[in-house]
C-alpha cells in the first residue's frame, strides 16, 4: 500500500521532494501546500535547482491546497513532508503530527531546542515517525566515509576537516543579526549538516571550539570550529560568501594513518594510500530518494535505524548551541 505525503511548502526543497515522490512506487503525492500557485513556484523559486527533477506537466493533476487547513482536512494524507522555512517548523510539525500524520521535516529542525522537545514529545505521544532531513547521511560519499571509520581499513581516523560554502542568499537580509537570529543563519543552516555527520560517524563530541574572530568579520554568515575526539579532531567549516551567484561548494578531506579519503564533489570520492589512487564517483546518487525511501520504511515497518530521529536532529542542534555560545 502506498504512503499518501502532503509536501508544506513548495520551494526548492518542496519541489524535490515532490519530484522523488512521484516517481517512487510506495508513494502517492496527495496534495501540495502553497499560498501560491505551484505552477508560478516552479517557475520562479531560486536555490539549489541542481535538486530538483519535475516538470510543470507532472504536477498538474496534483491536488493545491492553500492552507493546510483544508489540506488535511481534505487530502487523506498519511505524511505530511514540512519544507517551509525554519521558524515555522514547529507550528507546521505540530499541526501535522496532531492530525495523525508521520512527518519528515527539513533541515535544520528548529532553531530553539525548546521547540524541538515540544515535536519530539508529540510524536512520542501519537506515536507517530518524526524524521529530520539530515540528507548528507544518505550521500554515499559520505556513507563511504562513515564505513571507513568503522572498519577500520585505513586504520584510525586521525583528523577530519568538513566544508560547505555558496553564495549569499538572494533572499533576506543576511547582514542583520536579527534576521540571522530568526533564521539560523550559516551555522543551523549550512554548518549544522556537517555537525550532524559528525556525530553520526563518530559520536557526541567532547569539547567544541568556535572562531568568534572569523563569525564576526562575516557578520555571523561564516562559522568554524572544532570538534575533539579521542585521539581525532574534526574540523567543521562552512557559510554564505558573496556573490549570491557563487556555486554551491562541500568537501571533506580523512585523514587515517594508513591513507587519506577526500570528495571534492557531489557523488566524487577517492582513496589515497601507498598503493595509489583509487576514485568512485557514484552518478547515479539521488540521497533525497533514499531519505525518502527510509521514511517510508520506518512507517511500514517500525524500524527507525535507516532515519535521523528527532532525537537524535535534537543533539545535533545543541552542537550549534555549542557553538553559538561562543560567538555572542
């Protein structure tokens, strides 16, 4: 039997999903909800168009709610996918898990930690699947990352350094530290992905240390920090640059002591020993698939371990507070 989703929120996440969701088999796409026209946001919203595959024609039969409201009071749907901007979140979650839905809401969950624990506990409470959209983890790159550690091929992981960087956003004032305040700004938003991977390698860190010098030259829009591990430190970096037209950047680069591991670009990954060079490069990789695919599993089935939990998005979300901390 299929999952009926609802996807909130039609930019370009919205859209992404809604393309992956149309063309996966245990999925139906009950209904998308706009304020707008999804013909006109299809047409008009900027951001990583890189991630989206649907056309104007795949949507057309697509029922449009307004509001969610009427959406699920008239969709039938048994998930709702939230892909609207982070302070409406919780509002969103909420409504929806209070409905009956499973809910995957995108990255980051929220912004306050107090928000986090009221979904956590409404899902626990409706017993419902809560998911946070850490799709990094799905990116096999990074999976082969992950196995490395965990193996023990290459022997132990001795330092990790994690990039994200793109171009400023065209939308918002990301000079005003209220607006960064509201929003996250680069640490929730960008940074926080490579926090969460972090910890999905190699646990809770212990001490965090940030660069207040650097937040500040970048008006909050740049962060780095390090993460220390038992014998491993793990740099993270990453933020909004200008132009707004600068593409979208992430690497990371493993040190073990017996080879190195790097990915410079998406789906891009080589291995680096005595022996020489061996590069993968993984083209058929769709991680919102997968994510997706997941969630419908851990409907179905019960079992969680293929999804980031809201728990476990939760401790994620506390490393950036970690990391906040140190920047005011």
């Amino acid at each position: 039997m299929r999952l009926r989703f609802l996807v909130i929120g039609f930019g370009f996440m919205g859209q992404t999903h809604a393309g992956n969701l149309l063309r996966n088999p245990r999925a139906e796409l009950a209904g998308i909800v706009d304020p707008c026209s999804p013909f006109e946001r299809l047409a008009s919203v900027r951001g990583n168009r890189d991630t989206v595959r649907l056309t104007p024609e795949e949507i057309r039969d697509v029922p449009h709610y307004p509001s969610m409201e009427k959406a699920l009071a008239e969709s039938g749907a048994d998930a709702a996918i939230i892909a609207l901007p982070t302070k409406l979140h919780c509002d969103a979650v909420v409504r929806s898990l209070e409905h009956g839905c499973h809910v995957l809401v995108e990255k980051p969950f929220a912004i306050q930690l107090e928000e986090c624990a009221k979904m956590c506990a409404l899902a626990k409470a409706k017993g419902k699947v809560l998911a946070v959209g850490y799709v990094v983890r799905e990116m096999k790159e990074y999976q082969r990352l992950r196995e490395t550690v965990r193996d023990n091929r290459l022997g132990k992981l001795t330092f990790l350094s994690m990039s994200r960087i793109t171009g400023m956003p065209a939308w918002g004032n990301w000079r005003d530290p209220e607006f960064i305040k509201a929003s996250g700004g680069a640490l929730f938003d960008l940074v926080s992905h490579d926090l969460d991977f972090a910890r999905c390698c190699l646990g809770e860190p212990g001490e965090i240390l940030a660069d207040p010098v650097l937040c500040r030259e970048f008006h909050g829009n740049m962060i780095q920090a390090v993460l220390r591990y038992p014998g491993c430190d793990v740099k993270v970096e990453g933020g909004f640059v200008s132009p707004s037209t600068f593409p979208f950047r992430r690497s990371y680069t493993a040190y073990f002591e017996k080879g190195t591991l790097l990915s410079d670009a998406p789906g891009d990954c080589r291995e680096i020993t005595e022996e020489g060079i061996r590069t993968e490069f993984f083209a058929d990789d769709n991680p919102y698939d997968t994510e997706v695919d997941h969630f419908i599993s851990a409907v179905q089935t019960g079992d969680i371990s293929g999804i980031c939990t809201g728990e476990d998005a939760c401790r994620s979300i506390q490393c950036c507070h970690r990391i906040a901390g140190q920047l005011q």
